[in-house]
C-alpha cells in the first residue's frame, strides 16, 4: 500500500471517528439532560454527583462541559 493510499484511508477513518464522537457527545447531553430534570422533578439536589449517578456519566465530563460551553444541555 502506498503512503499516498494509506493517508486516503486514514482521512476516512477518521471522518468516521468524528461522527461516533459527536454522537456519543450528544447522547451524553441527553443522559445528563434527562438527569436534571428527572432530579428536580423528584424534589433532589442538582449537585454535579448526582447528576453524574443520575445519568451515569462522568463529572469531569459535566465540569468540562460547563468550562468549555456557555450551555451543556
């Protein structure tokens, strides 16, 4: 295989990688999302622990979200 033909199949890896990364990033949103209003439909505490039990994802995750966007979810 040439290097021109190995970077042609590494752009289309690669295309493939940003698109399951998005969509992992939006279902991340979803889970923390439902978390939130499942916590304060049920009378708990919004704190980023539960948040993170909740909706069973990170709380580096919720930080970074919230260091790098004005809005997570």
């Amino acid at each position: 295989m040439s290097s021109e033909q190995a970077a042609k199949m590494r752009a289309d890896n690669a295309h493939h990688l940003a698109s399951a990364a998005r969509q992992r990033a939006e279902q991340t949103r979803a889970k923390a999302l439902r978390a939130l209003t499942s916590l304060d439909e049920r009378g708990h505490k919004v704190t980023f622990d539960a948040v993170a039990r909740e909706a069973g994802i990170s709380r580096s995750w919720l930080y970074s979200c919230l260091l790098y966007t004005s809005r997570c979810v």
